[in-house]
C-alpha cells in the first residue's frame, strides 16, 4: 500500500502541509473561502517536533491498526486499497480509537461526536500534503520506494561533495 513518508533533512516546519490539508477537506477547496468556515476546514496532519527537528504527524495506516482493533461500531476499518479509513455514519463517539492511536494522531470533532483522521486525500491522484511541500520532503509511495529514493539522494549528496574537492 502507498503511504505518505517524510524525508526528516527535508522538512522546514513550514506548516504548508497543514494549510493543504485544511484547504482540501473544506467546502470551498479555496484558501480564503476556507478561512472563513470556521470549524469544517480542519486539518488531519499536524507537525511537530522531535529532538528540535520538525516532522509531520498523520495517520501511518497501520497494517494492524490498533483504532480498527478499538473500535466497537465498525466505523473504524481498511478499504479496499488497504488505507485505514472511519465511516462517521456508524461512529458511536466512544473515543476507543483515539485512546488506541499509538501516534496520538486521530482527533475529535466533539460539535459531531465523531473522529476525523487523515484519509490518503482519496478523491486526488497525490494527497493535498505531498503536493504542497515545497522541498519535496512529502513523499506518496511504498516504504521501499521511499528506501530507494532516500538512498539516491544521498548518493547524490555525496558524489557532489566529493566533486567539489
């Protein structure tokens, strides 16, 4: 399953992930008009920081998500494609998922009595966050993928070191 990762030298804190994704899940899908709508442009990824490092924090789509395991309506479950998703019309509002997180990613909306988490952006081709990134430290893809690309880049890094001398 294609997952979001986050190079950790690439990212700057900037927060742009967290506009996305707030401009994405609105009604309007517009920046200004989101503004605007108070509660209904939230965002599902957050960043923090680690050791002084910046990183965003999302739902990891666990394989054995402990939040489906949790979950006593069924609300919280996989897809099709093996993303974790919540079906808010089958939510109970207990809260079991949240407590179950190991991430502390999943949120109440307590207005609705319902949890809302990051959903992969499925009505786009690349989520809201990956594409907004200005340094490109978002990346959509497999984990070995990621590897890869990580690895290339630090080959990069060093032949152009070594170049230099």
């Amino acid at each position: 399953m294609r997952r979001v990762f986050c190079n950790l030298r690439l990212c700057l804190g900037c927060r742009s992930c967290e506009i996305a994704c707030a401009v994405e899940h609105s009604k309007s899908k517009e920046l200004f008009k989101a503004l605007s709508e108070g509660r209904g442009a939230r965002k599902r990824v957050a960043v923090g920081k680690a050791a002084a490092a910046p990183f965003p924090v999302r739902c990891q789509h666990c394989d054995d998500a402990a939040c489906i395991r949790a979950c006593m309506s069924g609300a919280m479950h996989k897809d099709k494609e093996g993303r974790t998703v919540h079906d808010k019309e089958k939510c109970v509002g207990c809260w079991m998922c949240i407590m179950a997180c190991p991430f502390g990613v999943l949120t109440r909306d307590e207005e609705e009595g319902i949890v809302f988490k990051c959903d992969l952006c499925p009505d786009r081709d690349t989520p809201a966050c990956v594409e907004a990134c200005p340094t490109k430290a978002l990346f959509l893809g497999t984990a070995a993928e990621f590897e890869k690309k990580v690895k290339a880049a630090k080959g990069a890094k060093l032949e152009a070191r070594h170049n230099r001398k």
